[in-house]
C-alpha cells in the first residue's frame, strides 16, 4: 500500500451504524451507482437542510403569534421595499 493511499484512509472517520442501516446503504448504493460515503454525505445533508427549515418554519410561527413583533417586521419589510425606488440603476 502506498503512503497516499494510507494517509488517505487514515483521514476517514470510522462511524458506527446499525447492521441494518448498512444493508440499505449497501441496497442504495447497488441501485444508484454512488458509494456509500457519497451517500452518507446526501442524507446527512438532507437532514441538516431539514433541520434548518424545521427551526426557521418554528422562529417564523413565534414571530407571527407576537403581533408587535410580527407588525415590526412588517414595517420593516414596508421600508426595504420602497428602497427599489431609491432611483439608484442596479448593476
């Protein structure tokens, strides 16, 4: 084995997952084509994008339940809207 393909390996964290996740990762990465750690790399991806818009959906649904929150934002989003009409050209 060469030194780059050791070093290479020895970067790559060992992460334990069930038996039974590692037969579908096997399945899907049979059918698709793609490795496994390619496929690891979409589903935790998949879960942190989830994940961010679950938070967001959250913080938005807090904000509109505190109505002088929500019209602050309101008025706000009123005075980033008028500033298209600054008259400046865009680039």
């Amino acid at each position: 084995m060469s030194s780059a393909t050791r070093d290479k390996k020895q970067q790559q964290p060992l992460v334990r997952i069930d038996p039974a996740d590692k037969t579908v990762l096997d399945q899907l990465s049979a059918k698709t084509g793609e490795s496994t750690p390619k496929l690891l790399h979409r589903a935790v991806s998949k879960l942190r994008r989830e994940i961010f818009f679950e938070q967001m959906n959250s913080a938005y649904k807090s904000l509109r339940e505190d109505k002088s929150a929500w019209e602050a934002e309101h008025q706000e989003r009123r005075l980033l809207d008028n500033a298209i009409e600054d008259g400046l050209n865009a680039c």
